[in-house]
C-alpha cells in the first residue's frame, strides 16, 4: 500500500509540475525531469510488483505504458478536465513523445551494458557440450513457431484477416507480410532474459538453456530477416534487383561484429587490470562505444553494399572474451555493471514501456488478430519445445517449463518491427503490420516475464546463482 500511495503522490508532482511550468522552459530540463521521473516510478513500481511475487521488470514497463504516450492512444485524455487539458496542451502525457525520443540514449547504454553481462555470464565449455542441443532448439523455435504463425495466419486470411488494408493485397505482398510475421513471432528477448536471471538470482540447466537459446536464435532471426527484407524488396519493387552479394554483407556484418567485440573485450579487460579505478565511467564510455559503432555505415569493397555493425553483438561478444579468456582481471567490470543495473534497468525498460503503441487495441478487429497471433504463438512455443526437448533428452525436471521461458518479448523483437515499417514505408500493409507487431510486442513484454519468472521459482533454480558466483558454473 505505502509503495502504491508513493507512485501516486508522485506522478500527482509532475503532473503538477507539468501545469505550472513555464512554456519557454528548456528542453534539456524536461528530458532531466524525465530520467528521475521515470527512474523512481519504475523503481516504485517494481518494488510494487514484487511485494505481489511478480517480476519487477514488468512494473519497469508498466509504469513507463502508464505515463507514456501510449496511454494516451487509448482515449486518457478524455478523463481530464478540459481546462487541465488547456494547460497540459490537450494530448500531451507525463512522458510525451518527443521526451521518448530525447531519452533514446538510455537504450543505447542499457543494451550495451545488458548485453555484456549476458556475454559474462555464457561459459564456452559449457556451451560447447550442450551445442547440439542449443542449435536444435535454435532452429526448430525459429523455423517451427514462424511457419506455425504464418500457416495459420495465411489459412484465415480470407476469413479473418490478421492483416486489413484499405486495398487487397496480392498472394506475393501476402506471404512477405506473414512471413516477417511469423519471423518476427519467433523471436525473444537477450535483455528481459538476462534481467530476470539476475533479478531472480537464478542458476541451473533452465536458466542457462534459456539464456544460450534466447541468444541463438536472435542471431539466427536477424540472418533470415536481413535475407526476408533483400528478397522481399526484390520482389515487390521492380526497381530493386536482388542483389547477389547481400548474403556476404549479412556474414561481414555479424562477422565483423562479433570479432571486433571480441578484441574490444580484450582491451577493456587490458583496462581494468592496469588502469582499475573509474570503471562506471569506463562502462558507461565503452558502452556508448558499441552504439557509435553501430551508428555508422562501412562500404564493402568491390560491392554495392553497405554493412552495420550490430551494438548487441559487439557488447555481447565482449562480456563473453572477457569471461572466458579474461576472467580475473575483468571480474571488477562485472561487479561494477551488477551494481550499474538497477537504475539502468528501471529507465531501460520504462523507456521501451512507454514507447510500446497500444492504440492497436482500441480496435476490436485489430485487437482480436493480435490475440490470434499470441495465441498461435504460444502454442507453437509449447509444441516445438516438447517435441524438441523429448527427442533431445532434456530433463523433464525443467523440460515442461522450458517454453514459458522463450514467451518474453521487448526490445530487439520492437526493433525490427520498427525496421520492416521503415524498409517498406510504401506498401499499403507496413503501417498494419507495423500495428499488429507493437501489439503483439506489448502482450509478450507484460506477460512474458511473468511466465518466466514463475518457470524459474518453480523449477528451483531461482537463489542459485549466489551459491555458484555466475551462471555456467
């Protein structure tokens, strides 16, 4: 009750705040307000959260949907007073969406430095007895819960269609819209992954399976959606040739990422022993690194293309040469970060909260096709993992509860559903796609955690990890 009464007197601030302020405040000052605003919220909320035995990353993103512009989508607006309105300038939330895009930066860090600690905590040995396994269930979850998605959505089209336009679409716009559908379903979440593992202090079989997995098969997705994006722009823009040399761009990008966060890795591991002290300045400098280094664009010679080095792979590259090649000297970067990730975590995921767009919902059509996937989606997790882990002797211990833990959805899956909307602004079924994708990203990031964090209690693993020092071990 006191945590509950403390989120409300404090929203009541701002929100005071928000009507007395000057107009020509300046912008800066906003985006400060903002970060505390949102820091101790989420922080409230999952303190909240937990007290009801419920994972405090998913009050991080409920309290960021509840005060974002998100909100407002659904007609919040309408329960204010029109001279409260007045002055709010009618439309604008707590969170608007011009402050959403001002506290971007927080993600850049937040997946960098999630990333690094999901690297640190995957031991090579134990991944290359269990890789077999790892890559089985790699492939069958991509491959079995996107073709899953995609029949089911394709056999109902002409019944009730997950995806309406204004014009029909043909059978090639189909396939390539269902097909980032089902692609895009598959996915899970490295970061929501790693925050529950620490948050829930787990170590076992589940916990690191899930981890390996989860890892795997956001590399696999983002190989098919690269190849899907090519083919697809191909198919449907007779200006665009397929282009030959795109596989080779994908391989030096995911290349080029992984080897250079490895010898990123050895540098900053070279840091800490040498240098040793100001080391959440060093993270938080190496961490928006791996961001700039995204942001830029490198030409492949002798070819048209272009290649992005991906900031997650990097950083996750560099946690895992630190962990296994450096361990001692990078230990005190590892314990620098844990105690980093609180904050990091409470505005990384308030953020993504309060960019999720739930007017999806206030669609009846709309919110019945994201139900439709969801469902599909969970089924197909259930049947892929129980088959797989059967065939592949997984223990039944743990096995039945594997699937809850590939259910969480959040900031990569948002990613490329931003990503498929920008590549194919022109056709008529992005903007629907686009739609159905951030609804089905909202239902996965409140709900997926949850299932997680129960498959981890329930399983026993949770409290391990303070007995063994860090997952592998």
């Amino acid at each position: 009750m006191k945590m509950l009464v403390s989120i409300l007197l404090l929203c009541m601030v701002v929100f005071g705040a928000l009507l007395l302020r000057d107009p020509g405040i300046d912008q800066r000052t906003i985006t400060a307000l903002s970060i505390g605003f949102l820091m101790l919220g989420a922080w409230l909320t999952g303190r909240l959260f937990a007290g009801i035995k419920l994972p405090r990353i998913s009050g991080y993103l409920l309290f960021g949907m509840l005060v974002g512009p998100s909100l407002w989508a659904l007609g919040a607006e309408s329960l204010l007073p029109a001279v409260v309105l007045e002055k709010l300038q009618r439309g604008t939330p707590l969170i608007s969406s011009a402050q959403v895009v001002d506290l971007r930066f927080i993600k850049y860090l937040a997946i960098s430095l999630i990333a690094i600690t999901a690297g640190g905590e995957i031991h090579l040995d134990w991944l290359l007895k269990q890789g077999k396994r790892i890559a089985a269930l790699t492939l069958a979850n991509v491959l079995g819960v996107a073709g899953l998605v995609f029949g089911v959505c394709w056999a109902l089209h002409g019944v009730l269609p997950v995806i309406r336009t204004d014009e029909a679409m043909t059978t090639m716009q189909l396939v390539i819209a269902y097909g980032f559908l089902g692609l895009i379903a598959s996915g899970n979440s490295p970061s929501v992954a790693i925050a529950l593992i620490n948050e829930c202090r787990a170590d076992g079989p589940l916990s690191r399976t899930t981890l390996a997995v989860t890892v795997c098969k956001d590399l696999t997705i983002i190989v098919f959606f690269a190849a899907l994006i090519s083919v697809g722009k191909g198919l449907l823009d007779e200006q665009t040739a397929i282009s030959a040399t795109f596989l080779l761009a994908v391989g030096a990008q995911l290349g080029g990422s992984i080897l250079l966060g490895a010898l990123l890795g050895l540098v900053m591991a070279w840091f800490v022993e040498h240098v040793r002290g100001h080391l959440v300045f060093f993270v938080v400098v190496s961490c928006f690194l791996f961001a700039l280094l995204g942001e830029q664009k490198f030409h492949m010679p002798g070819t048209d293309q272009h290649i992005h080095l991906e900031p997650l792979l990097m950083a996750l590259a560099a946690g895992l040469t630190m962990r296994n090649f450096r361990p001692k000297r990078s230990e005190p970067l590892f314990k620098t970060i844990e105690e980093m990730s609180l904050p990091v975590y409470c505005l990384f995921f308030a953020v993504a909260g309060a960019e999720l767009d739930l007017s999806v919902f206030a669609v009846a059509s709309a919110a019945l096709a994201a139900g439709i996937v969801v469902v599909v989606r969970a089924v197909g997790v259930w049947a892929v993992v129980t088959w797989t882990g059967k065939r592949l002797g997984l223990e039944p211990e743990w096995r039945g509860k594997l699937w809850l833990a590939l259910t969480p959805q959040a900031g990569v899956t948002l990613a490329l559903a931003t990503l498929v909307v920008q590549s194919f602004a022109g056709s008529p079924w992005a903007g629907a796609l686009g739609n159905l994708l951030l609804g089905l990203v909202a239902v996965h990031a409140m709900a997926g955690p949850i299932a997680y964090r129960w498959a981890l209690v329930s399983s026993g693993e949770a409290g391990k990890m303070a007995k063994s020092g860090s997952i592998g071990h």
